[in-house]
C-alpha cells in the first residue's frame, strides 16, 4: 500500500480513537459520579477504631469529609471536640490539634471552625479507611474515670473523581499533510466541543449531588444536636427530681427570714455588727462555699426561687457590706449652727406672759373638768353595785374625796 495512503488512514483512526477516549473517558467519569455512593462512618467519643466497608483503590484519592461534636464531663472537667479544634475555659474552639487518626494517613483540605466541618484528603492504599476519635488521649483526660462522653462525629467518604484522559497520549509518532491536519484540528474541535458539553453536564449533576449531601449531613447534624439536647434535658429534670427534698428544705428554712432578703437592714446590720462579721469571714466563705457545690440546687434556687436564694446569700452580702464599711472614712459630724439669742423687746414680754397665763387658765379648767367628769364616772359606777344609801353615801365621800384632794398627776391612783 502507498505510504501516503497509509499515513492518510492512520491519522483519520487516530482522530477517531481521540474522539472515542474522550468520549469514553468522560462518559466513565460521569459514570463513577453517578452510580458510586459515598459511606457514612460514625466514631464514637469512647476512642473506639472503626474500618469502612469501602476498599481504597491504590489508583485513586478519597475525601473524607467530618462533622459532629464530642463532649467530655465530669465533676472537674467539662471539654467539647471536634475533627480538629477542642474548647478552652471559655468553651471556645481554640485549642487547635487533630482530634482523628486516620490510617493511611489524611492530609486537611478544608477547615470550616465555625461549623465543625473539616475536610481531609486520603490516598488509597488497597485495605479498608481506619479512623477513630483521639481527643481525650491528646487531652491527657483518660486519667479522670468519673468522666462521662458523649456525642458521635460523622465521617463521609467518597471517591474524588479522575481527570478525563490526556489526548496527546495516543497521537500519531508520524508528521501529516497540511490539509489532513486542517481536517483533524477541525474533527478535534468538535470533539472538544461534545466533550465540554459532557464536563458540563457531569459537574451539574456532581453539584446537584454535593447540594443532597451538604443537606443530608445538615439534618444529620441537626438531629445529632436535638438528640444531645434531649439528652441532656432527661439528665437535668432526674438530677432535679433527685434535688427536690432539699429544694423543699431550703425553701422552709429561709422563708421564715424574709427580713434577711432586705439590702436596708443587711446595710444597718453590717454597719452596726462589723467587727464581729469580718472575725468570722473564714467561716462566712466557707458555708458560700460549701453552698454553691450543690450546682443544682442553686440552679433551681435561681430559676424557681430567686427570693429563697438572696435569703440563703445574706451573710456574704454581709461580709460584703462590712469590708467596704471597714474601709470608708466616717463622715465628719456638721458644726454646730451658733444664733445669737436676742434680748427680747417689753411688747413680747409682755405677750409672752398673757400667752402663759392664758395658757394656766386653761390647764386650770381642763383639770375641773376633768375631775368633774371623774366625780360623774364614779357616781355611774357606784351604780352598778346594790348597796344600801349608808354605804354608798360613805364611798361616795372617799371616791370624791380622792379626786378632788388629788393635787399629784403622777400620784397614786387607786381607791
């Protein structure tokens, strides 16, 4: 056969192979998009290692992508984890470290702290993804085996999806005519065009995809949360219902102290008994002290019975009350306001005096009326009694007598 035939069918079979691996490559693309379904792993906050049923294929890369919260606690530690960060004494998510060993290794390709979602990027080696919660071993709270855990952070697997096929890999070795290659740059860009349409069409459906994921793990994040919540809802109303006698106690023994609530008679009370209150200060603090480690009763003392628990704090509002007062200088006492008397003139003399004889005048006519009124008052009582007229007559005089004769207001006064 001519070479130049030859070179003509060689280079028409290879534009038609470049079409065909194009084509193919991103039909199976697509197809790996849409058919594979990505793996839901749960890791439980006990730090128990977890295998996905996926075997990782050494020729392609996985993203795995976390979500979720862990919570430790116990009587001296409260710590929540997520993927990568753990919270401070402000339960904030500052302290950074990776909180998940993965095997084989994974490297971070996305960190979203606001939303506890990280992503990480995995090789495949031929064996099942190993994964699982490390938070309370690089927290050293092992140690503590009060603590209790909870929560469950959510690993997702899926297949990062391969670049189509490089097209240059199967072209000709041999050098073509002018007008040949004209025809395969024109064959070949029809060939690109079907295939952006295809890269189109495949990362429409990968985002309509992403968009159900992003959404399934939204409610799968949700349901987490209100299950926690329920959780701790059932924990709270059993620690309470255990607290109800002595809520009911406290509330007896302070209900009767109502005057302790008042901040004008603890100011009056510490002001006058300073001294004696900052002697006792150790005590006072102590008892705050000892008061406040029941962490549920004051919970329902402030909720239920704000009134009860002011009551209950009134001695270190005391104490309080007394440290200022021990420091605060004592107001100086305002001078005495010195008016000159006036030698008074002979008209108000002599008014002063008609005002004090009128005034004796009528003391005067208030005691005979009074005595009258006492003569009358013992004529009534007298009868009430059945004595005959000698006998009455004769206590008549003695009852008379004595109030006439009775010059002495703050004198006896008794028949």
């Amino acid at each position: 056969m001519d070479p130049k035939i030859k070179r003509t069918i060689r280079t028409k079979f290879g534009v038609l192979l470049m079409a065909a691996s194009l084509l193919a490559g991103a039909s199976v693309c697509g197809a790996q998009a849409e058919n594979e379904q990505p793996e839901i792993m749960y890791l439980g906050a006990q730090g128990k290692e977890v295998f996905s049923r996926t075997i990782l294929d050494p020729e392609s890369s996985y993203l795995v992508t976390v979500t979720g919260i862990a919570t430790y606690r116990s009587e001296r530690h409260e710590v929540q984890a997520d993927a990568l960060y753990s919270t401070d004494a402000a339960r904030n998510f500052t302290y950074a470290g990776q909180n998940v060993a993965f095997e084989p290794d994974a490297t971070v390709v996305k960190s979203e702290r606001a939303t506890h979602e990280y992503a990480f990027r995995v090789n495949g080696n031929g064996h099942p993804l190993s994964a699982k919660f490390l938070g309370w071993h690089r927290l050293d709270l092992l140690f503590d085996q009060s603590g209790e855990v909870s929560g469950l952070l959510c690993a997702e697997i899926s297949r990062i999806a391969p670049s189509p096929p490089n097209p240059w890999s199967i072209w000709f070795r041999d050098s073509m005519a002018v007008p040949w290659i004209l025809g395969t740059l024109f064959v070949f860009a029809v060939v690109m065009i079907q295939v952006d349409e295809a890269i189109a069409e495949r990362r429409r459906k990968d985002a309509s995809y992403q968009e159900q994921v992003r959404i399934q793990r939204i409610e799968r994040a949700q349901a987490a949360r209100e299950h926690e919540a329920r959780r701790l809802e059932r924990w709270r109303l059993s620690q309470e219902e255990a607290c109800r006698g002595r809520f009911r106690a406290a509330c007896l023994r302070f209900e009767i102290r109502k005057h302790l609530g008042d901040e004008g008679f603890l100011a009056d009370y510490a002001r006058k008994n300073k001294d004696k209150i900052l002697a006792e200060r150790g005590r006072i603090i102590e008892n705050y002290q000892r008061l406040h480690e029941d962490a549920v009763l004051i919970s329902m003392l402030q909720r239920d019975r704000p009134e009860i628990y002011r009551i209950a704090i009134w001695e270190m509002k005391a104490l309080n009350l007394a440290e200022r007062f021990d420091v605060e200088r004592p107001e100086p006492k305002p001078l005495p306001v010195l008016v000159p008397k006036r030698k008074p003139s002979p008209e108000e003399f002599r008014d002063r005096m008609i005002r004090r004889e009128r005034t004796r005048s009528w003391d005067k006519i208030e005691k005979s009326r009074t005595r009258l009124e006492g003569i009358i008052e013992a004529r009534k009582m007298l009868d009430e009694f059945d004595l005959d007229s000698d006998e009455r007559a004769r206590l008549e005089g003695e009852v008379i007598g004595q109030i006439i004769d009775d010059e002495d207001p703050n004198g006896p006064n008794t028949l």
